[in-house]
C-alpha cells in the first residue's frame, strides 16, 4: 500500500464552519423538527441482517479489506454470493469488475475489483441508477488491523438490503448497485467505472453513494449534491420531516474542507457531470482508526439512516421519469 490511512481522502473532512452552518440553515432546521413521525411511510428492511453483515465485513478475518488484500477478496467473494442469492443480474456479463490500481513510486500495478450488481427497471429499463457503497477500507498498520465499521462497512451492508428492498418491489429505472473497490486509495474503482463503463454514460440518470452511514453520535445524517444539482433538492427536501433521522442537506460547496463533493466516490460521476447524491455522517473520534468497530453502531440510527436512504431512492426513481434527458 502507498497510501498511508492519513493521507487518504475523508481525513480532508474536518468541523462544519460555521458559514456552512448559515449556508444550510433554512434545510437544518426543518430537520430539527422533522423525526420520525413519517417514519411509517419508510421501506421496512431487514434491520438485523443490516448490523449482522456489518459485524462480518469489519471483522478481523477480513483485515480491513484494503484493495489487493486476501481480506478484500475474501469480502468480495461474499459479495458476489449475496447478490446471487438476491437475484441480482451480472452486468456486462459479470459480478466482479477488475481494474489496475497504480502505485505511486512502482512500476507494478495493484489488482482493484469492483462487485456490480442489476436490477431491471418497470417503465425506463434502458435509463439507470448507480446505487454504490465503497467495500475497501485501508491496511494495517504496525499489526494493528482498521476494521472500518462506519467506513464503509456501513454503506455496504445497507446496499445490500436496499438490493433486497426493490427485488421485491421492482424500480421503474434499471439500478445497478455498485460496490466499489480502492476508494481509500483515490476514488480508483469509481473512476474506473466512469473511464470504462458497462453502459453508455448518457444513460445514467443520476448516483447514489453511501459512505459512512451508521454513526449518529450527532443524530445527523448529511445528504450533499443538492447544491451543484438542484433537481435533488425538492425530492430531499419532502423527505425530511419524514425521515427516520435527522437529515441535513450541505456539504456540497464552497470547495473547501468541508466540501465532500469529491471526497467520496461520487465525485468521480461529478466530474462527469452525472448528478450525484451523497449520503453519510460527519467525522467522529473513530474515523480512520483501528477503533471504528462495529460494536460503536448505534443500531437504531443505523436502521433509520438506512430506511432514510432506500426511501430517497424510491422517490428519486419516480422523479426522475420526468427528467429530460442528459446530454
Ligand atoms: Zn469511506
């Protein structure tokens, strides 16, 4: 590895300034007095599975699943066997999405793969969603293992049961649900999928990326991308009172530190001017150290964070029928 976890991307992320807080204001405050008072309109998911699978993705045996480990593919390979077993289609005739990762001072590449998974669309089978969650996190360091529960086991698990959600109640758009490997590492397997995609880029309506979903020591789960993309903000917006958590819309300008627009995966689809939304929670003690266990979950924010997204998706895949095409 040639990225120590220091340098890697979220460590950019530091405490909200307050001209963010002034920024988001108006949104924030809604979700102050939102909660879970809608929460009964919110896809019900498999709450237990959701924790359980994060305990087997950060648990030692899988030594942190940094990109090119046997941890990673030991991960993958579970991976491939859940989507399976949800029914959900190879895309370009395959589960797994190899990809070279370079290292900075080598000559040598390391071997990234990212896990796709499909479910055909009702109405738009020909437009898609990309619904992703980064599986790698990042090696040891002096034996000590970074188990990587919140980051991004977190993200993942919830994938997952998002897959289970709508192979029950089929999406009016194609969704592939993409697990993305070496995000620790540079965004590498989401560029590489943007670089060298299994369909055409102008048929993909928007991203949904998921990074750091479970931790709600604050209560708060963020939602950024309604800024550069305004056709997110009304879908986000009538989803706060009824969300299962508190959900804040920001982090999604200015450029700065706590600018996450290219600090997760879908920065990647940004660049390509594909619209984005992201989910997750600000930093906390835990984040990129070997003490972001699973054991630190709030199961109950976990659950909601997870029933808060699934339910954007479904509003996101009936708005966006009406969308015009993208260039
Ligand atoms: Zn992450």
């Amino acid at each position: 590895m040639t990225t120590p976890p220091s340098a890697s991307l979220h460590r950019l992320r530091g405490l909200v300034l307050p001209l963010v807080v002034l920024v988001i204001g108006a949104c924030a405050s809604a979700g102050r007095a939102g909660g879970q008072a809608g929460a009964a309109t919110l896809p019900a998911l498999d709450s237990a599975r959701l924790l359980a699978d994060v305990f087997r993705l950060s648990h030692d045996s899988m030594g942190g699943r940094p990109a090119g480990s046997a941890g990673n593919a030991k991960a993958r390979a579970w991976l491939v066997s859940e989507l399976r077993r949800l029914g959900l289609e190879p895309v370009s005739g395959s589960h797994e999405h190899p990809f070279a990762v370079a290292r900075r001072g080598s000559a040598d590449s390391l071997r990234g793969v990212n896990v796709l998974g499909m479910i055909r669309g009702r109405s738009a089978e020909a437009k898609v969603l990309v619904v992703s969650a980064h599986y790698d996190h990042v090696p040891p360091r002096n034996g000590v293992v970074y188990n990587g529960a919140d980051d991004n086991a977190s993200g993942t698990s919830t994938l997952l049961q998002m897959a289970a959600h709508f192979r029950a109640n089929r999406p009016e758009h194609s969704i592939v649900f993409a697990f993305w490997d070496a995000e620790e590492m540079g965004l590498v397997g989401a560029r590489a999928f943007v670089a060298n995609p299994p369909m055409a880029l102008a048929s993909i309506v928007a991203n949904v990326n998921l990074d750091m979903v479970a931790r709600g020591d604050k209560g708060e789960l963020y939602a950024a991308g309604a800024t550069p993309y305004p056709q997110m903000r009304p879908i986000l917006e009538s989803l706060v009172p009824q969300a299962a958590v508190t959900l804040r819309l920001g982090h999604d300008s200015g450029g700065g530190q706590d600018d996450w627009t290219n600090q997760s995966d879908q920065g990647a689809f940004h660049a390509a001017k594909i619209p984005f939304v992201y989910f997750g929670v600000e930093d906390h003690p835990d984040y990129h150290q070997p003490t972001d266990d699973p054991e630190k979950i709030d199961g109950k924010f976990f659950y909601g964070a997870a029933r808060t997204i699934a339910a954007f998706v479904v509003r996101l895949d009936r708005a966006a029928l009406t969308w015009p095409a993208r260039p």
